[in-house]
C-alpha cells in the first residue's frame, strides 16, 4: 500500500490526485454542497477509471496508504459568513475592547459576535457565580449563540466554570449548544489571540464536521484500515478526530503553497508568488529562496491567531464569483455562486454573471471541451444572464459588457497580489481559473514572468504530496523553573506519544523538535531556544513556554532541477474566434500543452489548451514550454 490519495475540495471542483510512488494521476470533479463526500467519492472513481481502465473504487482504496484532504470549505464559508452565531462568557473585563482594536477585529467581531458576549464576576461568592453563569448560558442563547467560548483569564477559572456548568445543565442540552473552553484548545497567554483562535475554531467547525465524518463513514463501507487524514495549513496532515478545525482554514491553499515551493527550488525562482483562482477566492503566498513564508502566529482576515499558519491570503474573487453592477459600477465578489447553482453556463439554474460566463463568450473557452470534455457549458444561457443583469442595468450592448466585466475581473485579481510584488518576482498561476487569467492580471500589477504549471488544474492537491503526518503542542510551564518546566516536558511528551500512536506511529520513529519560549509577564518576547529535558529553564520574573513538534515522515516525489532545452517555435492549425475589443474579434491560434515539445515557443496572442484547464496569452507575451512540461510567459512590453 505505497498510493497516495490527495484531494483538494473546492467551492466550484474537487481535485483529485493520485501518487503511486512513481508518477501522478488527476481528475476533477464537480463539487457537491449537499454532500461533499458524494464529489470525493465520484473523483477516487474517476481515478480508478484513469488507472485501471475501468472503475473500480475499491482496489484503488484498497491499495492506497493515505488519503489525504483539504479543503476551501471554511475559507469560503468565512468569506461569506455562512456559520453560526458565536458567544463569549468570560471572566475578564475589557476583553471585548481588546478583542476589537483594530479594523479587522472589528469587522470580524460584528459579523461573528456581535452583542453576544457576557462577563462572569469570579470575585462574587460560590453561590452566586452558580447562579450568574446559568443566568448568562441563558442569555446568550436567547441573543441566538449556537456554539459558546468559555474564556477564563486562567486555566484554573476555565475548570471551576466547567464544573458548574456540567453541575447545572443536563448533559443533552449542554451538547446542543457546544462549549468550547479557550485553554483547551490553546496555551497561548495572549487572551485576546486565544479567545479569537477559539471563536473562529467555533463558527468553521460545523462546516467540516458536517462532512468529513460522513467521509470517513462512507470509507468504511469499503472496510478501508487506514483514516481519512485531514491536510492542516501548517502544512502537516492528522486524523479527522484530532483535527482543529481552526487549522483546516486555508488548508488548500497552504497544498498550493507547496508546491509553488518545489517549482520555485526546480526553476531556482528568488522570489514566487503563488496565485490560486478557485471558484469563490484568490489566494496568494509568497516562496522566497524555495521556502513558503509562513508565520508563527498566523492571522485570518486580518485577526491573529494561536497556531502557526502559512502566509497566504484569500479575495472573495473566484470564477464562480458574481459580477454585478453596484451604483452603476461593475463589482467582482465576494458572493460565490459555487458549484450549485454555479455559473449560467452550467445550466444548473444560475442567474447571476461570473468570469466563466464571460469567457464563455468572449471565445476563450471552448463549450465542448471543459473539463477535458466531460461537461459542455451553455452561451445562451451566460448572454441572457449578463444582458440583464450588467448590460441593461449600464444600458451598453453585451459585447461592450464583457469587455468591462473583463477589465474589472482583472482589475480585482491584480490588486489581490499588487502589494507582494518585488523586481524579480515570478508569479505561478493555478487553479482552475488561474491559467486563462494570469497574465490578464500580470501586467497591471506589475510581473513581468508568469509560470504555469503543467498541472495547474490540480496544483494543490498536487502540493499535499510534500506533506507529513504532523502534531504540534504549545503548554504553558507553571513556574519558569527547571522542575516545573521538566515535569511539563514529561506531561507534553506523553500526550504527544498517545497521539501519533493513534495516527498509527510510535513516537521513537518520528523526528521531534521541542522549542523553549521565554516571554516578560506581559508577553513581549525574550528568547526561543531548543529545548531538551533537563535543561537549566530558572527565569525569575518571566514567563515560560514549550512548543513540541512531531512529524512522521510519508514517501515525497522527487523533483529535478529545470534544464535548458532549445527554443522550437511551434505554429498551430487550430484557431478560435475570441472577442478583444466590443467591435473586435480575431482569429487566435490554440495549441494543446501536452502535444508541445520542450522548447515549444511563441508569441501573444494564443490560447494554451492543458489537461482541465485553458491558458491565454494576451499579445505582448511570449510562451515557451520547459524540459517539465510547464508553460512560462514573458511580458516583452
């Protein structure tokens, strides 16, 4: 059992993409919001059809180590604020202030709080702390909480709240309104970051819980041995049951990330940037010297948080995002009409513009050939929707529409990565979107080189091959003494071999990393330091904290260096009509990557056809295929 699974779940496709230790296998398939393990499943058969000739999910399961899966569910349910309402009860007065101090705190607290946070007076007596936390439980689920944070200042009120609570309610009615407890699931002691990484854990768990237990019910069915592991966006991947939820945030992109790393050491790139155009958001990374960025205390939306995260950052800007005209402009996102109903052209019912509409009819996409043939889109229906709803409501004709919602759509994308951008920097574009609107985007933000990788489509689900099996702990140490600080090393330890036990490894055969932070009182850093037990840790008047990482090691593909090949200017017989200006259409070559050499060269304007996406190449832009089959675009202007 050598076969990995990676699955990359988005709002509009699935991407599915399969590593039998020696070469990869992909296919997409149509997301199902009704029932997300219904695409998942419907890709591993694709697959199998791939690799065996005939469907058979079954032996592909049957033969593979891992699936490993991702997904942009909770990025887009974030994005849209499709969640539950959230409550705070806490014991420390002025937190709401703090958890509101800047623009981004306050906007996300507005949509996810709002007036529904309470404060306890852990100075009151036993009894009427009883009474006030039931009286408080009450109120915030009469102001609409669905899920509560518990928030104390210190572990030890958080357990003297849990007692009272699991005293006073019955335990069927504390389950229908979840609690979670903020130094459970962080030992960070920056409350406002803690209380934050616990109120977004609350509002993305639902979205994943909903799915991935289902997921693993239904692999059951086939008596798979081996758990569904959820991809993390620290880049490591766990077991659904010990999955953060706060942690699959992002998760597909951090796959993307990856990968943007392992093209970036391939081609010796200074500094990438990754754009992945999904179908509700554009999410962008930086790799500086092959190496993701990421940072030690991630942010969401603006808002910190406890937990390591990649540096990427989302745009409600997708090609499954609307196109409307707000106070006589045309505005991209951030609504998403994902999968279902999607885009107009797919004629499941949608009645509002996206970029897939618009290249539809524009001529850039061919209504026959999406998705590698397997699905055939609808003009008439993308004409009808953009006329009225962006053409009558500007009183312009459709041609002049498409070209404005072109512009804008480009407009959007370029300033989603506008402010990353440095003298060298080389943007690789992916995603099912990201291919036909790079260069579109390119220039007005200022790149002059784009990479496309041969498998864009998938390029995600391809980056979570680089991914191990990976805990991380953070522990606040008691007392910053060498005895408290062992004693927490032991409990840390033991935690953590139960764990990968678990996940099915034993700990002495998993590379570890312990990490000693000291801080002043007020949590301002003093140093971080390696850590092994029994060191010397006496900090008087500090505070001290232990950071463990485990990682068990999965089988990664090798990737070689990029080699000059010859340029070979290539022509092509194929053509297709594509709309450039509203009184303008030219005849444009088309040419299919895979039947390209290496070297394979040209110039603007072309459309690229690869393996489930189409590439454009604007005039002013030359293309040239690499020894690996990637297709790199040079601005000449």
């Amino acid at each position: 059992m050598d076969t990995l699974i990676n699955i990359d779940n988005g709002g509009t496709l699935t991407d599915i993409c399969v590593w039998d230790g020696d070469q990869f296998t992909y296919t997409k398939s149509l997301t199902t919001p009704h029932d997300l393990s219904e695409c998942l499943f419907d890709g591993i058969e694709k697959a199998s059809v791939a690799l065996y000739g005939e469907a058979n999910t079954e032996k592909l399961l049957h033969a593979t180590q891992h699936i490993r899966y991702s997904t942009t569910q909770g990025t887009n349910a974030l994005v849209e604020r499709r969640g539950p309402m959230i409550g705070i009860l806490t014991t420390m007065p002025g937190l709401f202030e703090r958890m509101r101090g800047g623009e981004a705190e306050k906007d996300l607290f507005d949509g996810l709080i709002a007036d529904r946070m309470l404060t306890i007076d852990m100075g009151a007596t036993d009894e009427e702390i009883d009474f006030e936390v039931v009286q408080r439980i009450n109120q915030l689920t009469t102001l609409g909480a669905a899920r509560v944070v518990v928030a104390g200042e210190s572990p030890e009120q958080e357990r003297r709240l849990r007692s009272v609570l699991l005293r006073k309610f019955p335990r069927h009615l504390l389950g229908s309104i979840p609690l979670l407890y903020s130094w459970s699931l962080a030992g960070d002691r920056d409350h406002p970051r803690r209380v934050w990484s616990c109120v977004l854990n609350s509002f993305l768990h639902p979205t994943m819980e909903r799915f991935l237990y289902g997921a693993e019910r239904r692999l059951k069915s086939y008596r798979v041995l081996n758990p569904l592991l959820v991809y993390r966006n620290d880049g490591a991947s766990s077991r659904v049951a010990k999955a953060v939820a706060l942690k699959t945030y992002s998760s597909g992109p951090r796959g993307g990330l990856e990968g943007t790393a392992a093209l970036a050491r391939t081609y010796g790139l200074d500094h990438t940037l990754m754009m992945d155009i999904g179908g509700t958001t554009t999410d962008v990374g930086v790799v500086r010297g092959g190496a993701a960025a990421a940072d030690e205390r991630g942010t969401i939306e603006g808002v910190p948080i406890s937990y390591p995260m990649s540096n990427v950052h989302s745009t409600g800007v997708g090609g499954s995002s609307v196109i409307s005209v707000v106070d006589g402009q045309i505005m991209v996102g951030p609504r998403s009409v994902g999968a279902a109903p999607g885009p107009a052209c797919f004629g499941f019912g949608g009645k509002e513009a996206t970029i897939t509409d618009v290249n539809l009819l524009l001529g850039v996409l061919d209504a026959s050939t999406y998705l590698d043939g397997t699905f055939r889109l609808d003009a008439d229906r993308s004409a009808a929707v953009i006329t009225e709803t962006i053409a009558e409501p500007l009183g312009i004709s459709l041609e002049e529409s498409l070209i404005r919602m072109e512009r804008a759509y480009f407009e959007a994308l370029a300033h989603s990565f506008a402010h990353l951008i440095e003298e060298n920097s080389t943007l690789i574009a992916f995603g099912g979107a990201g291919p036909m609107s790079a260069v579109g985007a390119a220039r007005p933000a200022g790149v002059k080189k784009v990479l496309i990788p041969r498998m864009a489509a998938v390029f995600s689900a391809f980056g979570i091959a680089f991914s191990d099996i990976g805990k991380t702990y953070e522990v606040g140490v008691p007392e910053p003494t060498t005895a408290s600080t062992a004693a927490t090393y032991d409990e840390m330890l033991a935690r953590a071999r139960r764990d990968i036990f678990q996940e099915g490894y034993d700990l002495d055969d998993c590379r570890t990393e312990v990490l000693l932070t000291i801080e002043e009182t007020d949590g301002s850093p003093v140093e971080t330091r390696p850590y092994q037990s029994g060191d010397a840790a006496d900090f008087p008047g500090k505070q001290v904290s232990l950071q463990l990482s485990v990682t068990a090691a999965l089988p990664h593909p090798d990737v070689a260096p990029d080699t000059d090949v010859p340029a070979i200017r290539v022509t092509s017989n194929e053509t297709r009509l594509v709309r450039s200006a509203p009184d303008q259409v030219d005849k444009v070559p088309v040419f299919v990557l895979a039947e390209m050499p290496p070297g394979g060269s040209g110039e603007g304007p072309v459309i690229v056809e690869g393996p489930f996406f189409t590439a454009r190449v604007l005039p002013g832009w030359q293309f040239r295929v690499t020894a690996s089959g990637d297709l790199l675009l040079t601005d000449t202007h």
